[in-house]
C-alpha cells in the first residue's frame, strides 16, 4: 500500500480489516459554515429562519491530499406563518478515498412558543443511507491479499436523528443526536466503519451589540461519538450592517484513554476564517478556509468549504425574521 499518499484511507478503512478495530478517522462530514446553518447538526433547527431556505454547500478538506474527503450538501427547510412547525430536507454525498456515502433526509420540527420572545424546537429527521467502499481504488501491492476486499461494495441503512433547539433574539442553545438506528444493519458488513456510530453535538451562543451596525456572536460546539476523540469549536463573529458576517474559529480535539493519532486528521487543531455576505435580500454567500497548526505537511492545511443560499420570497409570510442564528 502507497502510505505517503493513502495514510489517512488506510486508517480509516484498510486499518479496519487487518486489526479488527473500530476506525477512529473522521466520521460523519464537517462542516464550518454550521454557525449559519444549524440543520447539518441539530433537525429542531429546521424553520428558525421562517423564510423558505434553500443552501448548497461544497467541502474540499486536505485539497492537495489523495483521497482526501469531499462533500457536497443540499438542504432546503421552512416554517409556518405562525412559527409553531419547521420542516426540511437535505440531500448529502461524502467521499473519503475509496469509501462513499449518500443520504437523504426528511425533517419536522414543532415549536414550543415558552414566552414573547423565546422558542423550544423539538425535532426529528430521518432518511436513508448508502454506503459505499470502491475497493478498486485502495491500490494495494497485493491485490490477492486476503484482508483486502474486492471489488465495489455497497449497503443501505436507515437513519434517524433527534434534536432540541431554543432560541430567543439574543441567545440559542441546542442539543442532538444522530444515527439512532441503522448501526445493526452494516453490523456484518465490511462497510461497519465509524460514520455508523451515535454522534452528539451540543451548541450554544449568543448575540451582543457593541454599538449601531455591529454585534458580535459568540457560539460554542462540542462533538461526541463515545468512541474517537472529542472535539470542540470556538467561535468568534461579527455582524456588519446585518449584512456581513466576518470572523474565526478555533476547533480542536480531547483525547480519550491511550489514544493517539499523531498527526492524522482526527487529531487536528485548526484555525478556521469564516464570513458570510448577503449578496442581495435573497442571496447569502459563505466561505470558510480550513487552517491546521500541526500539520506537518503544508499540502494537508488547505480545507475550503464554499455555500450558496437563497431565501424564497413568499407573499404569505410575515417580514422575514432577524437571521443571526
């Protein structure tokens, strides 16, 4: 096996057959361009912003690194005239070297209105999975290795997620769960990787004026999937003009027990640069680049994530709500 190009793959899916352990790589897809779009992590999210929404999101991580991870997201959500329900769906490809996957998911979020000003969302998504392992392109110096499978190998699994989300003008915190269901059904695969197992996140901030045409947002997310490292981002963003979002984020991990990854990308402390530009009324442009502070290798920093979202103007609805969350 070529491991100056491939140490990442092989961790994450060769490393799986030979030492019959649970790889620890990246598991399910990241995002940066959360802190605008809660929906990739939290199903109660769907509806907040009212207005018909509709973002695609494009990931490129470790741009000069072989087999490195790419992702590309759909999503659309909505809310009622009365703010009480949200609705979504999200269309979602992610590679990592020979190892794909697909989904697809539906969403409903009731809202719960606790005071004037304040919303408890609750809600569920669910959908199906693909799983795909394209032997073909491991390379290995012996293809007739038996610890290496064969050919282009696939499964589906079901999928369900769970979230709460509150807000009010100033403040948001939330909390969920992804892949409820769907771990036994790739029990028996060659396919049964991390991406299956439960994942948590919870995420809380806030927004503060500093004075006219300015504020400031604060916001914090913990990941936990009970197996691979714990990791945090810190985040850090203005608002100009309601109109421009510029700022930073500071995302590492907590190692569990003996673990140790070295320098694999499960292990990374990055420095994130993010803005967000309301084009016009309608059109919002995102991008975050991806920096990591110990990294070895130059070519593994660049991670650029680019998103492109439109609000559907729709008469029926009320003047579309403040968008700070």
């Amino acid at each position: 096996m070529n491991f100056s190009y491939y140490t990442y793959t092989i961790t994450a899916i060769v490393g799986f057959f030979l030492f019959q352990k649970p790889s620890q790589g990246q598991q399910m897809p990241q995002y940066s361009q959360y802190v605008f779009n809660a929906l990739h992590i939290n199903p109660a999210y769907a509806g907040y912003k009212v207005d018909p929404f509709v973002q695609a999101t494009y990931r490129s991580q470790f741009m000069d690194f072989p087999g490195s991870p790419n992702t590309i997201s759909i999503s659309a959500d909505k809310g009622n005239l009365e703010e009480t329900m949200g609705y979504g769906i999200s269309i979602t490809a992610d590679e990592l070297g020979p190892y794909s996957t697909q989904s697809i998911l539906l969403t409903y979020a009731y809202k719960v209105r606790l005071t004037r000003d304040s919303y408890l969302g609750l809600g569920v998504s669910s959908g199906v999975s693909e799983h795909v392992l394209d032997a073909g392109k491991l390379q290995p110096d012996d293809p007739s290795d038996p610890g290496i499978p064969q050919g282009r190998i696939n499964a589906f699994a079901p999928n369900l997620n769970a979230g709460v989300f509150y807000h009010t003008p100033n403040f948001f915190s939330g909390i969920s769960a992804f892949n409820l269901v769907g771990q036994n059904s790739l029990k028996n695969s060659d396919l049964s990787l991390a991406t299956n197992n439960y994942h948590f996140y919870f995420q809380a901030g806030g927004l503060l004026p500093v004075r006219s045409g300015l504020a400031f947002k604060p916001s914090v997310l913990v990941r936990e999937d009970l197996n691979g490292p714990s990791s945090y981002d810190i985040n850090t963003m203005f608002l100009f003009n309601e109109q421009f979002w510029l700022g930073a984020a500071f995302r590492s991990s907590v190692m569990k027990g003996n673990m140790d990854f070295g320098d694999l990308p499960s292990g990374r402390t990055a420095l994130v640069i993010l803005f967000d530009l309301f084009v016009t009324e309608e059109v919002r442009f995102g991008y975050a680049y991806d920096f990591n502070l110990n990294s070895k290798n130059n070519y593994r920093n660049n991670s650029h994530e680019f998103s492109l979202g439109y609000y559907i103007n729709n008469k029926w609805l009320k003047t579309p709500s403040q968008r700070v969350f």
